[in-house]
C-alpha cells in the first residue's frame, strides 16, 4: 500500500491542508516500489496526459493521492506488462468511464522468472543537481549553504541519491519554524554516530568470505537501521512530552 504524506517545500497552507504533494514528496512515496523513478519520469508522464497535476499560483505542481496511485498505476503497467503509454492511456480512461476492461497484452508479460532474487542489487535512484532543487523545490542558494553544514552531500560522481529530497524538503520545512541549518548540525552528528553504531555491528558481516553472509549484512543494516530511528523518535518524543500520530 502506497502512503500518501502530505505537504512538502513550498506546498503554502492550503496546500498542506488539502493533502497535496511536492514532486519530490512523490517521488519518495514511489522510489519504494520503483527504485528507477525520477522527477524527469514524473514530468514526462505529466507531458503525455498521464496526470494532471494541479499546479500553484507561482507554478509549483501538487499532487492529490489519486494522482499517485495513478502514476503507480502507470509505472506497474509499464514495468510488468510492457504496455506503450497510449495504450495505457486509453486503459486508464476506460477504467475512469467506468467500463469493465481486461488489460490488454501487448508483448510479453512479465513472469515469476523475470523478478530478481531478493538478495540482486537494487539500483538507487539518483539525481543530479538541478533535479534535486526542482524534487525539493528550493533554490541553488538554499543547497550550497545546507552542503557547507554538511546537512547534504553529493556522490562521489556529483548526483544525489533519492533520499537527499526528503532531507531538503525536511530542512527547509524546519526553516519556516526558524531552525536554521546551523541548528541542525546536532542532529547530523546524533545520526552520524547512530549510523556509525551500525556499522559497528555489520562490520563483520560485510568481510565475512561467505557471499551470503555479506548479502545479509544489508538486511541486518536495514533492520538496525530501522530500530534506531522508532528508538530516536521514542525519545523525543518522550523529552517533549507528546505523542505524534
């Protein structure tokens, strides 16, 4: 099930209200399934009639829930079904008139054999820079100082990877409030040193000879991962004295 977050950079509040998305809130809420998607990708469908997002006074797109499960939609039919964007669209507008329609084949349908063992790497979505101000809706100005506090940082050939959206969109929320990217620093050092944690205990997984204990490492990383950021938010929580839905 696709979750559908609200808000994001320079959504205003109505926006925020309404349950309106940022392309780059999107693209996040979509990289789980389609680790491929790019904003590109969004606005190339958008282009070809795919979805109609609705579209700010100052020209910022916002997408709805539908729009994402639509977008979902198209991505699934493409990736499985090998389907041409005219013939989805014409799938899509059927289902829209409420006819009862089969999905067409057009080609060969993905089968049981073409998905990857779970232990295949996965390609990270990546981004180069002028797609990350666009995803996060911020301005060049906006992420050289973020990058000076180390808040966001580029691979190592220059793009960034999906998750540099979610910390600039993140940021630049927290500066409505007046938290400035040199208040955040201790937060980039409290997750530097939880990330570090990890590492500790993975460590000797990765060097391991065995392949598949490497692959584990991974999934123990995630796992980790995952326990350390429900432990940090618990604790916060549990300092301000309030329960977050």
């Amino acid at each position: 099930m696709l979750q559908t977050p609200s808000g994001g950079a320079g959504s205003g509040t109505a926006a925020r209200d309404s349950g309106l998305m940022s392309i780059g809130t999107v693209l996040n809420v979509l990289r789980e399934e389609f680790p491929e998607v790019t904003v590109s990708k969004i606005r190339f469908l958008e282009s070809e009639g795919l979805i109609e997002p609705q579209r700010t006074p100052s020209g910022y797109r916002k997408f709805s829930a539908g729009d994402v499960e639509r977008l979902a939609h198209v991505l699934r039919m493409q990736r499985d079904h090998y389907l041409p964007l005219k013939v989805i669209r014409e799938h899509l507008d059927a289902m829209e008139r409420g006819e009862a329609v089969q999905l067409p084949v057009v080609g060969r349908q993905r089968t049981a054999e073409d998905v990857p063992e779970p232990s295949a790497a996965r390609t990270v979505a990546r981004l180069g820079r002028a797609e990350l101000l666009a995803a996060a809706e911020i301005d060049e100005g906006d992420l050289e100082e973020w990058e000076s506090y180390g808040l966001i940082a580029p691979l190592e050939d220059g793009a960034y990877d999906a998750e540099a959206v979610t910390v600039a969109s993140l940021v630049a929320e927290l500066g409505r409030f007046g938290i400035g990217p040199r208040h955040l620093r201790v937060m980039k050092a409290a997750a530097d040193r939880e990330a570090g944690l990890v590492d500790q205990v993975v460590a000797p997984l990765r060097r391991h000879r065995n392949p598949q204990t490497r692959a584990h490492a991974e999934a123990r990383a995630k796992e980790l991962a995952a326990l350390t950021v429900k432990l940090h938010t618990a604790l916060v929580q549990t300092a301000l004295g309030v329960r977050l839905p």
